[in-house]
C-alpha cells in the first residue's frame, strides 16, 4: 500500500489550527452561546420553574417595559448617572495616567518601585474592596468637604450638574485606582521616544513644557485614543457599576425577571458601543492611511 505523505503547508496548518482550536472551543462556549441565548431571553418571557427554564417569545416587549416599568425607570436613571460621570472621570483617569507616567519615565531612584505601587491597585482592587473604601470614607469626599468644595460645587451649580461632579470628587481615589494599565500604556509609549529629540529640542531653547506638549504628548496622541477606550469598557464592565447592579437585581425580580434583565442587558450593550464608536470617530488619528484608498 503506498503511505501518503502530509504536506508540509498541510502539516503547518494543522498545527496553527491545534493551537487556536483551544481559543475558538472558548469563544463557542463562553461568548457565542451567551451572547445568543442573551439575544432570545431579551426577547422572551423567561420563567424559571421546576422543570427547567421555560420562555415565551414576545419579541420587543421586554425593551418597551424598559421604559413603562417602576424597575426600567430606575434602571433609565442609572445609566443617565453613568454616562454622566463617564464624562467627568475618563478624562480625569486619562489626565493623571498621562502625569504618573512623565514621572515615572524620569531617571529618579527606585523607580521600579514606585511603578509597582501604581500598579498594585490592579491586582488587589475589586468591587467589595473598593465598596468598603468608598464606606469608610478613603474615596475622597472627606478631603474635599473639610475645605468646602463639595459645598460651593452643590450651592453654584445645577443640581443636575453638580450631582455627577460631586460623586466624581467623593470618589476621586477610587478613580485613580483605576489609572494602572493606562500608566503602564503611557509609560511603554514614552520609553519609546528617542531621548535626542528632547535634547535638540532642548538646544533650540524648548523647556520641560514646551518639549511636554511638542513632543511628549503628540507622541503619546494614538495611546491616549486606546486608553480612553480601556477605560470606558473598564468602567462600564466594573462589576459595582449602578448599571450592573440594577441589571442584575431585576434578575430575580418577580416584575421582570430574565428577559427585561437581558434586555436592559442589551441596551447598556448598545449604549456603551455608542459611546466607544463617537470617540472613535472623534479621536481616530487623521494621519492613519487606508490600505487601497486612491491618493
């Protein structure tokens, strides 16, 4: 009988497969499966009974209760307070992973250390951690209402307005433990930048600003596009989020139940890729060339 040899091209492709096929059985079962029956309960009236899970396809139903139900209210409520403070506290994230990063890219003594001090917050920091800060007043509101900020902030502004800034400044600690892998970002993107520039720069006469925002910052333009989209999804996915937390109380509420939960689920979902597509659009870099596109 005569042996067929395998390609070697065949044989090449088997092995990338082998190594992805860990991946693609992962994505099957934990992303794709979710995310369609996601898709069915949010559609659905779910019931969850002895049997198993029983569900009654109502189409858009549970989006219009969203907005007709005492629990969608609450929910509309929650993700308007998100979104406002996701204005206030990504660029205050963005801003000081920016100025830890200039700094610890200096050549001071024990900077290994200080980089791991601004990083631990990443391993160690979890919802009921950060809840137990927040309650025993280490987020921030202290600080600032001992010098009456907080005061004039709610006494001048709209409360509208001032509700979102005052919740930004009581947690204004907690946000920065939020800044470790957008320092860590910033600081591989300045460890890039060739050290001659700032020393010509330097000879034409430029100081520490001027080389700050003709060099350091334009830099770091395409980085900072990539951390403001980190942390928005970091923020939206933080398990103590308000949004999370009204999404899964509904849950197991006899009112809504699965289905409003999963389509307010949804609506979160479609809000949040919203927000990441404007700011793309906004802060896409305008040098970048499409493959193909006629000069």
């Amino acid at each position: 009988m005569k042996k067929h040899k395998m390609s070697r091209v065949l044989r090449e492709n088997l092995i990338g497969y082998s190594f992805i096929s860990i991946w693609i059985l992962g994505f099957l079962v934990f992303m794709l499966y979710p995310f369609i029956t996601s898709i069915i309960y949010s559609l659905s009236e779910v019931k969850i009974l002895g049997t198993g899970i029983e569900f009654t396809f109502q189409w858009f139903e549970n989006f219009r209760n969203i907005f007709q139900l005492e629990e969608g209210f609450a929910f509309v409520e929650a993700l308007i307070s998100f979104l406002k403070e996701l204005v206030f506290q990504v660029p205050i994230i963005i801003v000081f992973s920016v100025l830890i990063a200039v700094l610890l890219n200096q050549p001071i003594k024990g900077r290994g250390i200080f980089r791991s001090i601004f990083f631990l917050p990443v391993i160690i920091s979890s919802g009921p951690v950060i809840n137990e800060l927040i309650s025993q007043g280490a987020g921030g509101a202290n600080i600032f209402e001992s010098y009456g900020f907080i005061s004039i902030i709610e006494n001048t502004l709209n409360p509208a307005l001032a509700a979102p800034i005052v919740s930004v400044f009581s947690q204004i600690i907690i946000i920065f433990w939020f800044s470790g892998v957008q320092i860590l970002i910033f600081l591989a993107g300045l460890q890039k930048v060739d050290r001659q520039i700032y020393e010509a720069a330097r000879v034409d006469g430029a100081g520490p600003w001027e080389s700050f925002w003709k060099i350091t910052l334009p830099s770091l333009s395409n980085l900072v596009f990539i951390n403001i989209i980190y942390t928005i999804v970091l923020l939206a996915t933080f398990s103590e989020n308000a949004v999370i937390v009204s999404i899964k109380s509904n849950m197991f509420n006899i009112n809504t139940g699965y289905g409003m939960a999963s389509a307010m689920a949804w609506v979160y979902f479609i809000v949040v890729m919203l927000i990441i597509g404007l700011v793309a659009l906004i802060f896409i870099p305008k040098n970048v060339k499409v493959k193909g596109a006629k000069k």
